[in-house]
C-alpha cells in the first residue's frame, strides 16, 4: 500500500507536501484547488492525493493484477469497481451525495470531480472550499466503507456516512477563524454550521 510506504519516510504530510507531490507529478490542474484547499484535514488530503495519482486499489486494478478475480462493486453489487463508478456513479455513493446536497443547499452533477468544481466556480471561495471538504471527507468515509465491506462483510448505511461528515465538518469549523466575505455566505454558513462565527 502506498500509504504504507508513505509512513516508512517518517516524514509529516502536510497540504503543502501534497501540493507540491502534485504539481512535480504533473497531475491535471483539475485536482489543484482540491489539494490547495485549506480547510482540509491532512489525512483527507492525503486521500486526495492517492485518489489524484490513481493509487488506490480499486478491484479493477486488483483483477489487472491478478490479485483478485471479481471486480464487482461490493456497494451496490450492480457494476464495475473503478475509481469513476465508487465515487461518481454508484448508488450507494449517490445516495450520500445527496444527503451532502440537502444539508449544503447545494446540486452537484454526478459526472466526476471536474464538473463538482466547474459547478461551484461563481460560489464564494468559502463555500467552494466548505463543499469541497465535505465531498473530499466523504469520498474518504466511501473508501472505508468499501474496505470494511470487503473485510468484514458490514456496510455502514449512507445515513452514518453523512453523519461522520457532518460532525468532523462542523468541528473542524468552529475550530477555525473564517473568512466570510459577502451577506449571502455569512447567511448560508449560518445556516448549515451553525456558531461557526
Ligand atoms: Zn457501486
């Protein structure tokens, strides 16, 4: 696991280490304002990251490599497992998006990452970086949820997904000093955290 041989450096991860590991990779610029994003937790970064650079071991990968022989998708049982399906298409994924939708009074498109971010471009740049720590928290919660599906056979409800979200968002928040900018953001954080300012 790449994280794994992540830890073996002992060096602290860090926005800007994982900033940089992005740019000297020569990622698409699509991920950068996910990476730059300065509400996000390092370990939520840090999965960005791996997402960014395709190194998780989704089961289409592990059947490329011969590790696995199903590349089903353990979370709605219905398709191929791949980075695009787990976070983008799947059911079970969506369903958690739209509990994200309805607490951020938002509408995201479920095409992929490119059209979350085009969506939000006129947005306040808080809450373009709200929305995107929450999705970022979420596809994190979705990687475990998969995992514990493979492992243990258990699969958390689209519900306790949402509720991790929401309670590591609202802490993470009121933990912080935020930039608020015009009326209509202040109202909107307001609304969906509130005592955050
Ligand atoms: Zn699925």
């Amino acid at each position: 696991m790449f994280e794994d041989q992540w830890r073996q450096t002992n060096c602290d991860y860090t926005v800007k280490v994982g900033y940089n590991w992005i740019v000297d990779d020569g990622i698409d610029v699509t991920w950068y304002p996910w990476i730059k994003n300065r509400l996000l937790l390092p370990k939520h970064n840090f999965f960005i990251c791996l997402v960014a650079h395709n190194r998780l071991l989704s089961q289409d990968r592990l059947v490329r490599m011969q590790i696995a022989t199903c590349n089903r998708c353990l979370l709605c049982d219905d398709g191929e497992e791949n980075i695009d399906h787990l976070f983008f298409q799947c059911s079970y994924s969506q369903q958690c998006v739209r509990l994200i939708e309805d607490w951020l009074q938002i509408c995201l498109p479920l095409q992929g990452i490119i059209d979350w971010w085009l969506h939000l471009r006129e947005r306040s740049l808080l809450k373009k970086q709200v929305v995107a720590t929450a999705i970022a928290q979420l596809m994190y919660l979705i990687w475990h949820a998969r995992n514990r599906c493979r492992l243990e056979y258990v699969l958390p409800s689209p519900a306790s997904l949402f509720k991790q979200v929401k309670e590591t968002l609202l802490i993470n928040l009121r933990g912080r000093k935020l930039v608020i900018g015009a009326n209509a953001t202040r109202e909107w954080i307001n609304c969906v955290c509130p005592n955050c300012i």
